[in-house]
C-alpha cells in the first residue's frame, strides 16, 4: 500500500488553469524491507496534463549559443474557428466578422483561445551542438497508436514542398521511448518515414503516422519497427536540423507546429504562464570544457531543463520529462530527474548550483552526477570561470 505523507495531504493552492498532482512523497519498501521515505513534492501542472498530455517547449544549449529557440507564440498556430474582421465592400471602410478554419485543420485543441503555434528554430549550421524541441509531459504509459502533428506549410502540395516550415528526414522528429526497451530510442521524422496521411489545406498540412497503418518509427535511428500497441515510457519533439545544405530541402531552420497529436488527443497550446515568478536559470563554463545551461521552477517543475557537456569524455548529457524534484539551501540549488546520455535513455541526473556572487569569492559553482545502466556512473563538480547563477528569492 502506498501511504502519502502527512505534509503532502494539503499542497499549496495552484495557479489557474493548473491542478496539482503528487510526484513523489510515497512510502515505499526496499529489497531489505527497510521502510524509508521520499521527500514530498507535489507539482502544479496544466490541466492538459492533468487529464491528458501537455506540450513543454525545451532547448539544448550547453554552449550558450542562443542560436536555438523553443516556445508557444500566440497567432502563429493552425486556426480552427477563428474570428476575422474582413474590410466590406462595397468601399471597404468598415469590417464584418467571419470565422476561418484552414482545410488542413478542421478539428483542433478546444483549449487554445490564442491559436498558439509550436516555433521552433535553430539558427546557422546543422552540426552546431545545440537543439530545440519539447517534451511531451504525461504520456508515460500510453499505448501507441497514432502520432502526429500541424505543421505551416502551404498546400495543395505534400510535406515536400519546400516552401514554409523545414520538414526534413530529422526534424522535426519525434524520439520515442518504449517501457519495454529504455535504451533504445525510436526516431519518426517529419519525412522518414513518409506521413501515413497529408491532408493539405491553405497554409499548413496535418501529418499523420499510424492510425489505420502501422505506426513505424527507426529503433535507434537504423531499424524500420512498427511500434503499434507498444507501451511509451517517453516521447519528446525535437528540431536540430539548421540552415546549411545539411538542413536541406529548404535550409530554412524553422518550423511552426500545432496540433501535437497522440492517439488523436490534441495539443495546441503551451502551459499556463507562470505567475509565482519564482524561476531559476544558470549557465556557464569551467574552464574545462565542460559548460551547462539550467532553467527550473518548483511551481512548474515540468518546465524545468538541464543540458551538460563534457566535452573531453564525449558526454552530452539533457534532461526530460522535467524536474522530479527541487530543493534550496541557502545559496545553492538542486533538483533531479530523468536524462539522455548522448541521445540514449535510461539514465538520472542530479544537478546543484551555487551563487556566489553575494559573498564576493566569484560567480559560483556547479556538481552533477549522473547514473545508468550497468552500474553507470558519472560525477563531477567545479568552479565557474564564466557565466552566471541567478536563484530566485525563497
């Protein structure tokens, strides 16, 4: 039986739109029955993810670059139902009011009143070591059906075209996690493979994989696999395909999705704005060549990122799913959570920074560890030589 914690029986009220879930908290017995217990985090999440999934714009940017970016913009999604004020004849001087609904998108999310669209960008050469995705927070567990997404791209042509957003063989692809096999990572491409179902409209297309077809995905990048009824242990989105040859038909290096699509559940906005304003950031280097960014908020624990790397071990380190925990003491901040460990699954990470500048003995420092399978084992902790650590007031 699982006992929650007292302390976690009367969580803090939640923001609108947000309804607060358990993470951890729970009583649980070890291999030598020893009873111990987790701290009490109860997060507030979107209601898309309380009854369903919500769509968490991230990026890997280790090195700082700002060359990559990733978010919900208000008007830029496909519209469903949209209101226009089209200019009347006959001398065009007053407006009426009409809806529109692109063909491509003929149902949408019932919960976006801003017709959000998904931007994700990544600016300059394809083999810059920097990405931008998202990550789709409340999935785990889900059988595999169908996924897919709105992408602005002009019709009546297919996904192809090289006109509007960059749909190539990489990116924006989705990288699939199964529950039965947490170190492999099956890769589904906007156009490898090809879109079981294109239904074009004016200025974007609805791609569709799975469905009544089998729902194919590369194990690992190499090996075609029909995953249809297969269990997710995560999914995430991710565009790191740039503005060179590399980034080809188009070379564009942005696109504008909508409509994320899992077993026909959609997602077409982003979470709740948070009000509490109580968000960590961090990035730096050690001199080293190891460097790190960091975002996290304990109110919003889902929207929280990690990226390290190490570069003379050959270490990219990012994390998913969010934070699974935060915590403070005094100047210094730590939080958990899963991680990919250069691209593969199956690992956790710890991470803590310090801001030092307060006490005048320099920016700050850092400590990670990181743990996987078959006794995997990284850790390591160092002065920052560049950068900066910036914890808000708690």
């Amino acid at each position: 039986m699982r006992l929650i914690r007292e302390e976690c029986r009367n969580p803090r009220p939640c923001n609108r739109g947000q309804a607060w879930i358990l993470l951890t908290g729970l009583m649980k017995r070890t291999a030598t029955t020893t009873m111990f217990a987790l701290p009490c985090v109860v997060a507030c999440v979107p209601f898309a993810f309380a009854g369903g999934f919500s769509v968490v714009p991230s990026v890997f940017d280790p090195h700082d670059t700002d060359l990559v970016a990733a978010e919900w913009e208000g008007g830029t999604g496909c519209p469903t139902n949209a209101t226009t004020a089209p200019f009347l004849p006959p001398d065009f001087s007053t407006v009426g009011s009409v809806t529109y609904t692109d063909p491509a998108c003929m149902t949408g999310d019932p919960g976006d009143k801003r017709n959000a669209g998904l931007l994700l960008v990544k600016t300059g050469p394809t083999n810059d070591d920097a990405a931008a995705g998202a990550v789709l927070v409340g999935v785990k567990g889900t059988v595999l059906a169908e996924l897919g997404y709105d992408i602005r791209k002009p019709g009546p042509a297919d996904q192809n075209d090289p006109r509007g957003s960059h749909c190539g063989a990489g990116a924006p692809r989705f990288n699939i996690v199964l529950a039965a096999q947490p170190n492999d990572i099956y890769f589904l491409g906007c156009n490898s493979p090809p879109p079981d179902m294109d239904t074009p409209g004016d200025g974007w297309q609805r791609l569709r994989w799975g469905g009544t077809f089998p729902l194919l995905a590369y194990k690992n990048g190499v090996t075609p696999t029909d995953i249809t009824g297969q269990t997710a242990d995560s999914i995430e989105i991710v565009f790191d395909e740039g503005q060179d040859v590399s980034g080809g038909p188009d070379s564009f290096g942005l696109a504008v999705l909508d409509n994320i699509d899992v077993n026909k559940t959609l997602v077409g906005r982003g979470p709740e704005e948070n009000e509490n304003k109580d968000e960590d950031k961090a990035h730096g280097e050690d001199g080293k060549g190891d460097s790190f960014k960091s975002e996290d908020s304990p109110s919003r624990p889902e929207s929280s990122s990690m990226s390290y790397e190490d570069r003379s071990k050959g270490m990219k380190v990012q994390s998913v799913n969010g934070a699974r925990s935060i915590s403070y003491s005094g100047s210094c901040l730590s939080y958990a959570g899963d991680a990919v460990l250069n691209s593969k699954p199956g690992y956790l990470f710890t991470f803590q920074a310090c801001d030092l500048s307060a006490l005048g003995t320099g920016i700050g420092n850092y400590a990670i560890a990181v743990t996987g399978p078959a006794g995997f084992l990284y850790q390591k902790s160092a002065v920052l030589t560049s950068g900066s650590v910036s914890i808000h007031p708690h």
